[in-house]
C-alpha cells in the first residue's frame, strides 16, 4: 500500500516533535519535517515551497509565532509568521489541491465567557498574539480543502512550555507565584499529535470534514490548579502561592475564561476522550522514559 506523503512545516516546535515521537505507530504515513533552513515564515513562501521535491498528500503547518507578551511589540513581526505566511502557504496548496492542517488558539476569544467556547462562537482576541493568529485561521477557513484546530494551554515533555518551566522550578525547590483566575484547559502535544495521526491514517480528513474545530482535553482549571497537579505529580516541595493577574503583570492581556469545547472534534473523527489529569500523567512518563 502506498504511504500518504505528509509535509510537516516546522522541526522543533513542541507539535512538529511530538510528530516525530508518535510517527512509527503509524505506518501508512510518510512525514518529511522542513524547518526554517528549507520553509522560512518570515519571508515569500511561493519560491520555498516550489523549490521543494515531490508533492504531499497533505501539509501539518506547525510553524507559527509563539512569544505572546514579545507580540505585543513585534506585531509586524508576528502577523507576518501567523497571518500574511499563511495565507501565502494556502494560495501555493489551493493551486495544488492539497489540503492543510493549521492551528489556532483559544486567545482568538476574549475570555468573556463562563461556558465552554464552541466553534460558532464570535471571535474578538483581546492581544496582539491572538489577532495575529486569527488573520492565519481566516485564510485557512477560506480555503475549501483548508482544516483548523484550535488548541488551548500546550505542553509536552519537550521544547518551552508550562510543565517544563513548573517542573525545572521546582525542581530547583524554587518559590512560585502562579495565576488562579485564569480558566482553560491544558493540552497535551502528544495526544494531538496521536489523534492527528490517527485522522490522516483512517482517512478521516475528507471534503465533508475540512473547517472548523475545537481540540481540548476534558475538564477545566486555573493555572494554578494545573500547576498544584504537577507540583502533586513530581511530589515536589517548593512553596506555591495563587495570584491574581492583576499582582502578576504580563506585557499581553490574557483571556479569563477559554476553555474550549471538543464536541464537534470528537463526534466527526471518533476520538478519544481525553482527561487533562492522565494526559498529564502521561507527558510526565515520556519525560521519564
């Protein structure tokens, strides 16, 4: 049986890795990963994209613009990874046919609610970060073979991200000031990679299913909360103190409230549920292993 060819744009981000990680359990798929060398954001992605060999089944866009508080200075900067490039990336793939998988984020919304965010729910971010990220959603959705995740709080045993700072901290038995009044859902980079996976591999991705969706574990917490489960998890000692966002400044205003829902996502590719407790718990055993 001939592999699916799948361009994965992005190496060594938290996802892109975790791609690579999970890669083996599925052998009807073939993954190329292109890092900023060969696929660089920042500049015209047509020529990049052309110089490439071969043609992909289908393209993962894991690259993007991550620093949320540095977006707030360098909005050009990020609009043109996570909006203009995007947008670039589509019209090259729209010419081909070939379909892509992007990602957005739960900071597309201001955080106004106190119930799980669906996929019809009205779009207003609240930071520079957030708005960047939907100028990229909005090309891809304009895009009939165009599909995008949104994804909240993501972490894994690998790359920069909330476990690992929390982890390296207390490890060091260093004290913590963590935020409680910010509500989501934490993600775990190898369960999305998994459930990705396992999309392409059972041919999920299809013209009635491209669009709109909502990528979350199940349950809610504040950042403190998650990270008093971690603290709990690695048995660690260090002293843990809940602030307000208020007493803890950041250059970006965050949502309070993005817990997003994964109805839709679970029901149209039977998927499956996940708690972000033993998601957790398993990231921790990969770092580990």
């Amino acid at each position: 049986m001939e592999k699916q060819e799948i361009w994965v744009l992005g190496q060594t981000g938290q996802l892109a890795t975790c791609l690579k990680h999970v890669a083996s359990q599925f052998p009807q798929l073939h993954l190329s990963f292109f890092n900023r060398n060969l696929v660089n954001f920042e500049t015209g992605l047509s020529n990049q994209l052309d110089a490439l060999s071969g043609q992909p089944h289908c393209i993962i866009n894991t690259a993007a613009y991550t620093s949320v508080d540095l977006a707030e200075q360098e909005f050009s900067k990020a609009n043109r990874i996570n909006g203009e490039a995007v947008q670039e990336l589509i019209t090259w793939a729209q010419s081909k046919g070939i379909p892509v998988i992007h990602f957005s984020t739960d900071y597309v919304f201001n955080g106004a609610n106190n119930i799980a965010y669906t996929e019809s729910d009205v779009t207003n971010p609240i930071n520079a970060y957030g708005a960047s990220k939907l100028l990229g959603e909005k090309a891809v959705l304009n895009y009939a073979r165009g599909i995008v995740f949104r994804i909240s709080w993501l972490y894994s045993s690998v790359g920069k991200n909330f476990l690992l700072t929390m982890k390296n901290k207390m490890n060091q038995g260093a004290p913590l000031q963590v935020v409680n009044d910010q509500i989501g859902c934490p993600t775990s980079a190898h369960a999305l990679a998994n459930d990705l996976l396992r999309i392409l591999q059972e041919k999920k991705l299809t013209e009635q299913t491209f669009g709109l969706y909502h990528y979350s574990h199940e349950g809610q917490v504040s950042w403190f909360e998650f990270a008093t489960e971690i603290k709990s998890q690695l048995q660690a000692n260090s002293n843990l103190t809940a602030v307000s966002s208020e007493e803890f400044k950041t250059a970006a205003k965050r949502p309070a409230f993005s817990k997003l829902n994964p109805t839709k996502t679970l029901s149209t590719f039977g998927l499956p549920h996940r708690n972000w407790k033993e998601e957790l718990i398993n990231e921790l055993n990969n770092i580990h292993a």
